[in-house]
C-alpha cells in the first residue's frame, strides 16, 4: 500500500563514463532503452533517490568484420536489425 503516492528522486542525463559511474556511486540506479525501471517505480517496486539515464554515452556502434560482430551496450535492436552489414552478413 502507498503511504503517500508520492516518491521524488533526482534525475540526472551524464555525457562521460566517469559521471554515470559517479551517479551510481551515490545510489543512483541506471536507466536505458528498454529497462523496465520505470515500470518497476511505477508500481513501486522500485523506489530509487536518484535515476541517471545513460543514453548519451558512446556505446552505439555496431561493428561488422571478418572476425564477427560486436555490439555496443546502447544499440536498440531497431538499429542492429536494420544494419546493413549485419543484414547482410547475418540474414535471418
């Protein structure tokens, strides 16, 4: 049961590793494309003091080579299926 309904926290959008490794530090809890953290705060599961979105860290390439493929920690599968060396390099 909610005691009041209402639960704040800071929100904070670093642009460097170091930031967003700082903002966990301090109990920050991390969100990105497809977490389901604001699910979880909405029905109060989860009930973090600080949220740090890390989307505007480097971690969007997607690399294609004779060795393999290797996949940034940020890429939406939107943007790795529609790659066009993966599409041609791993068609379904």
């Amino acid at each position: 049961m909610r005691e009041s309904g209402v639960y704040p926290f800071a929100f904070s959008k670093p642009a460097t590793e170091s930031a967003a490794l700082a903002a966990g530090a301090e109990g920050g809890r991390y969100i990105a494309g497809g977490t389901t953290l604001v699910d979880l705060m909405r029905e109060t599961v989860e009930r973090p003091t600080r949220v740090v979105d890390i989307n505007a860290l480097p971690y969007r390439g997607i690399a294609v080579s004779s060795e393999g493929l290797r996949v940034g920690a940020l890429v939406r599968m939107a943007e790795l299926a529609a790659h066009p060396g993966v599409r041609s390099q791993y068609p379904c």
